[in-house]
C-alpha cells in the first residue's frame, strides 16, 4: 500500500515536472513574442512621429504660402480698384491699411506661440511632448509632465520645429512693422 502512494506520488511529481517545463517554454516564447511586438510598436510609432511631423511642416509651410498670396491677390485687387476708381489712397492709407494687416497676422502668432504655463511668448528653442504641446524654454525643464495632456515628458527634450518657424515668421513681421512705422 504504502509503495503504491509513493508511486503514485512520485508519478504526480514526474507528471508536474513536465508540465512546468511545458509552462516555462510557453512563456518564454510569450516573452520573446512581446519583445518583438513591442520592438514593431516602437518602430511604427517612430515612424508615424516622423511623417506626422514632416506633414506639420509641410501644413506650416502651406499657410505660409497661402497668407503671401492673400496678400498678393488683395494688393492686386487694390491695384485693380485704384485702375477702376479715379480715387487713389494716400500713401497714408496704405501705410494704415498694411500697419492693421500685419498687426492681425502678428496678434495671431503671437496668440500661437503663447507658452501654457507661464502665457509668455515662446522663442527658440521650443519644445513639445509627443503630442506637439508646445512649452516655452523657461518653463520645460520645470515640468515633469506636459501641461495640456499631462504625458509624461521623455528624457530627451524634443524641439517643435514647426513653432520655431511661427516664431521666425513673427520676428519678420515684427521688423516689417517697424520699418513701416520708422518710414516717412
């Protein structure tokens, strides 16, 4: 009776073993499939973080091309106007026209450039999280956690190139403005 048992337990144990090393493979084939399923995550969102920002500068870019033409085809028409009305503007006029013009363009930049935390103006370098929230360079190494999503910043410090040029185009504007205003 008593060799029976432990046979039976020793069966139990032989049986057990078995099905442990079965359990041990099957994980770590699980471990080496996620690893390789994370590694093609990380490559997809890499990739899908580049065209994306490609495609915010190609946007920029375009808005960019679509306010000089605003401008170009209102300069026409205003050329055209003066051609049909014997009226002309004054030179006043015009300098007042231009002087509002740019001073919408520059209070729209301004407003996109403004910084969340500290709603100071952003200037180089800008910085952003993954999800292209700006912050201002004063306030990025303060913040652990971007302040518009709360993700967690990564340790490098990623710069928002596509702001950086916002910023560029408003410094022109703002010498463009000046010049108006200094000429006679």
């Amino acid at each position: 009776e008593l060799c029976k048992q432990r046979e039976r337990v020793w069966d139990e144990i032989v049986r057990l073993r078995v099905e442990n090393k079965e359990l041990a493979q099957k994980i770590a084939e699980s471990e080496t499939m996620k690893n390789k399923l994370i590694k093609k995550r990380h490559q997809k969102e890499a990739s899908t973080n580049e065209r994306l920002y490609e495609h915010k500068i190609e946007k920029a870019k375009i808005l960019d091309s679509i306010q000089r033409i605003k401008f170009e085809l209102k300069s026409l028409q205003d050329y055209d106007a003066k051609d049909i009305e014997p009226k002309t503007e004054s030179k006043e006029d015009q300098k007042a026209e231009r002087t509002d013009q740019l001073a919408i363009e520059i209070e729209e930049k301004e407003r996109d450039l403004e910084c969340p935390v500290c709603f100071e103006l952003c200037s180089k370098p800008i910085f952003m999280c993954d999800l292209s929230h700006q912050i201002c360079k004063q306030c990025r190494p303060k913040m652990k956690v971007c302040p518009q999503c709360r993700e967690q910043y990564k340790k490098y410090k990623k710069r928002n190139t596509v702001q950086e040029m916002t910023s560029d185009q408003l410094q022109t504007l703002y010498r463009e403005m000046k010049s108006i205003l200094e000429s006679d």
